[in-house]
C-alpha cells in the first residue's frame, strides 16, 4: 500500500529554514496525483502549506509564499519543504499528504504520520 | 482565498445518535470539490469523503456527505464509539486549498 513517510530536524532555532522530506512507497512521484504539506500547530486546527506536482509546477498558500519552497526528487521518490526565516508560530506537526488525481477532486487520501517541528532557541 | 466555516463548533451526542456537521464556504466550491476528514488525538487525519458526497474506501456508509456550492453537510447516521473525533472540511478547487476550523464531536 503507498505510504509517506515524514523526516527532518525536531528543532530549529529562530530565523532559521525548517526543511523536512517526505520519501513515498507504493506510488510514484511522478503518478497523476499532487504532493502536498499540511500542519498543525498544537492545539489547533490543520493549515494547507502547499503542493507540488512530479512535473515541478507547485502552488502555495500565499500566508507562506515569500518564505516557502516544495520541490519534488524523482530520483530518490521523495519531495521536500522549505520554510525559511522561522518563529515560534511555525511551531506545528508536518504533515505530508497525496492528494490523489491530477485534478484535486479525491481529496488528500494518504497522510503520513507528521513530525513535530519546534521553533525554539 | 476560499474561508470554511464550519458549525457547530462542538457537538455534545451519546453513541447511537445522528449527527450532523456543517461547512460554509465564503464562496461557491467548483464542482463540489469538497472533502471531509476525521483526526483523533494523535493521529493524522484520515480521508471520509470527497467530491461532497463520495465515500473514500473503506469508510462505512453511516457517514454520508451532501451539498453544493457553498453549504455543505457531512451527517453520521448512528455513531459509534470509534466516531468521537474532530472533523475537519476542506475545499480542493482552487489553491489555497483551505481547511474549515474543525468540529468536535464528543460524548456526551
């Protein structure tokens, strides 16, 4: 069954890039289906990050645009965020999820298990 | 930018009772391009329903969703012990893909 898996650093400090991969079993990244990033600050509900396609075409969620990069490696089937210039509001678990077809009608229907990123010095 | 809003923000129910969640969006959601999850504590949240009224596999058919433009409802027919949980909607037609602030559905 496909699977993701989330990775990366717990901790950041202040003003630094929080990047996290997300490496992906059962599918291939390069499928008609969008990679995408979700958190979810403690205690609090899910925010939308951003997206990626195999083809390299990526969408943002423009709270985070200027700071923010998803990029996708066909080689390794894997694709990666990166958050720069942090503060303690990006405190969040990460989620990377498949939001099946090329169309985005099906939803997000596999998740990986999020990583806890703390922004902190 | 698409804004769900979503109510009640909790709903007191006790096992056996329907329940039913609403998801309001500030404007209408292309081809009812809306889902439905439920998160339990600690986990990651899971896919219930897509295309409005679509059940994902596997999820039993006391859920079911309805609704167009930009109202929309997901409704449990009888819950179960397992369906206490927060869920949350999210509309997929256009970017950013917004989620609803969630509802909690708690025993009561």
């Amino acid at each position: 069954q496909v699977q993701l898996q989330e990775s990366g650093p717990g901790l950041v400090k202040p003003s630094g890039t929080l990047s996290l991969t997300c490496v992906v079993s059962g599918d291939s990244i390069s499928s008609s289906n969008w990679w995408s990033w979700v958190r979810q600050p403690p205690g609090k509900g899910l925010e939308w990050i951003g997206e990626t396609y195999h083809t390299g075409s990526t969408n943002y969620n423009p709270s985070l645009k200027s700071r923010l990069i998803i990029s996708v490696d066909k080689s390794k089937n894997q694709f990666s965020l990166e958050l720069t210039s942090v503060t303690a509001a990006d405190t969040a678990v990460y989620y990377c999820a498949r939001a099946r077809g090329a169309f985005h009608y099906y939803g997000m229907d596999v998740w990986g298990q999020g990583t806890t990123v703390t922004v902190s010095s | 930018e698409i804004v769900l809003t979503q109510s009640p923000g909790t709903l007191s129910l006790s096992p056996g009772e329907r329940a039913t969640l609403s998801c309001r969006a500030s404007q209408s959601v292309s081809s009812s391009y809306l889902a439905w999850y439920q998160q339990k504590p600690g986990q990651a949240p899971r896919l219930l329903m897509y295309g409005a009224s679509s059940r994902a596999t596997g999820i039993p058919d006391r859920f079911s969703g309805s609704g167009s433009g930009t109202d929309f409802t997901l409704t449990i027919s009888r819950l179960e012990p397992e369906d206490f949980a927060v869920y949350y909607c999210q509309q997929c037609g256009s970017s950013p893909r917004t989620f609803g602030q969630g509802t909690k559905v708690e025993i009561k």
